[in-house]
C-alpha cells in the first residue's frame, strides 16, 4: 500500500494557507472523506466552516457545489426539475439538474430546512445516485455531502430527523480558535487582501483509489471487539487511520467514538436532567470498555 505520508503533508499546507487552525476538524474531515462517508459540521457562524469545506474540494479537483438551506427551500430546488422547452415544432420535457449533482456538495445550514428537505439529500448520500420522476440518475464519483448546522438551541432551527443523522458517518464539532490562532486571523485579514491560488494536490482517480486502499487496512480481532462492545453499550445503557500508518489501533477508536456516535444516541429523561451531554456519554462509555 503506497505511503501517503507525503500527500497529506502537502494538502495540510495548502489548507493552512487559507484556514488557520482547525487541525482536528479537517484530519476528521479527511477521515470521512476516506471512508466514503458524509460529514456534518457543527458550529456557530464564522468560524470558516464553509470556506474551510470549498477550499478541500479545489485541492482534491472536485466538482463543488453549495446549498444554502432555507425554510422556503424545497427539494426540487436540490435534485432538479423537468422543465418544458421548445424543440422546433414540439415541446418536450428536459431534465435540469440541481446542485446535488457535484462531487463535494455543501449543504449550508442545514437544520434550517425544513424535514421534507433535508429528506431530499437520504438518496443521493447513501445510494450515490438521484431519482426525480421516474428516471433514476447516478452522481458522478466521488461524492460527498458536508453539511453545517448551527447549535440546535439557536432560534429558527429543525432538529435533523434519526434518518438524515445517521447517513452522516461523522457529527464534527468546529469549536472557536484558540488565542494564538485567532490573533493569527486577525493580523493575516487585517493587511493586504491578496489573492490565493492554491496548488491541486490530489486528483479525483487519486482519492478513489486512497478510498479503495483506506477498506484495505487490517483492523486486529481485540480492536473489532473493542468497537463492536462500545456500540452494544451504547444501546444497552441508554474508522478510522492516522496517515502514514497501515493499521487500525485503540487510539484511532478513542479518537473517532464522539464523532462518530455524538449524533447517534439519544440521552434518557435522567441523564439530560444531570446536565450530561452525549460527549461525556460517550466518554463514560468508553470507559466500561475493558
């Protein structure tokens, strides 16, 4: 299996020249997108979220596109329509499709949407593929949805239904900067603008094969059991590589349980009274794993 040590150092260095910081949020990023997987971001406004997911998609030379969810959107406005044109002497009904057809869709604030909506992206993110009428049509690969949504208890949001959450392989929570990196964004945009021309690092044909190659990593019988024991805990008590490395271990679990099970369980009557949060869950959990 090639060594993509090297890949990923030039990609991180590309995105630092655009997004400070975030080091965690774009390596959980990547993992998803590795795993063929849809991400759902998390954050309050301003913290880069989209402008971090559009420069991803120009150095990996895919197609993007961008959904700004509304509560007047409806899911024509995703999938396409058919539209009546004239051809000659007759008129016909031609297919226009919508922004879902790109290979890096970005679902913007989409707890904004009504269900209904939100329910027009289940087809697309887990069959890969897009039917409007009668005609079913296949996305080109590969394809992703990176959606943002904005902290529940913000006014105006519909919480996303069990269905739609669970084809987001990873719940990814963007947190504001630290100090130092948001002293760093200050002195970087309060200078001359100058435009960025970043450098393609990984073409579409290359991360189809790093996907083909990320199912191939060997994951050893005591880690499986770890992980299968986590998830029966989870519904008992109401993945995953770190670049460079061809193996799965522990730590990548304890690394990727949160994100991958945040947005997954629901918390009971008394854990929500005691104020716990489906992190510290999670934490606890993972803590009766032996």
């Amino acid at each position: 299996m090639p060594n993509y040590k090297k890949t990923f150092e030039g990609l991180y260095e590309e995105m630092g020249r655009v997004i400070i910081g975030q080091h965690d949020v774009i390596e959980q990023i990547m993992a998803a997108l590795l795993s063929n997987g849809n991400a759902l971001l998390e954050g309050y406004p301003g913290l880069a979220k989209t402008l971090m997911i559009k420069t991803l998609s120009e150095l990996m030379e895919l197609k993007f596109s961008r959904i700004q969810n509304t509560p007047d959107l409806m899911p024509s406005d995703i999938t396409g329509t058919y539209i009546i044109e004239d051809q000659g002497s007759k008129r016909a009904f031609k297919f226009h499709p919508g922004p879902i057809f790109a290979n890096m869709v970005l679902a913007d604030e989409i707890n904004r949407a009504t269900p209904k909506t939100q329910s027009a992206l289940l087809e697309a993110m887990q069959e890969k593929q897009v039917t409007v009428g009668n005609t079913t049509f296949k996305l080109d690969l590969p394809f992703f949805v990176l959606a943002t949504q904005n902290p529940i208890e913000q006014e105006g949001t519909y919480p996303l239904p069990e269905a739609q959450a669970d084809r987001f392989l990873l719940k990814i929570k963007v947190d504001y900067p630290s100090y130092e990196d948001e002293l760093a964004i200050a002195t970087k945009y309060a200078g001359e603008q100058k435009v960025i021309r970043l450098r393609p690092v990984v073409s579409k044909s290359a991360l189809l094969t790093m996907q083909e190659h990320t199912r191939q990593v060997p994951i050893a019988a005591d880690v499986k059991e770890k992980v299968v024991k986590l998830i029966m805990l989870t519904r008992s008590e109401k993945t995953l590589i770190e670049y460079g490395r061809n193996y799965v271990s522990i730590e990548d679990i304890r690394a990727m349980a949160m994100p991958v099970l945040r947005h997954r369980i629901i918390l009971n009557f008394e854990s929500e009274r005691k104020g716990l949060t489906a992190d510290e869950t999670v934490k606890q959990l993972m803590a009766k794993v032996k």
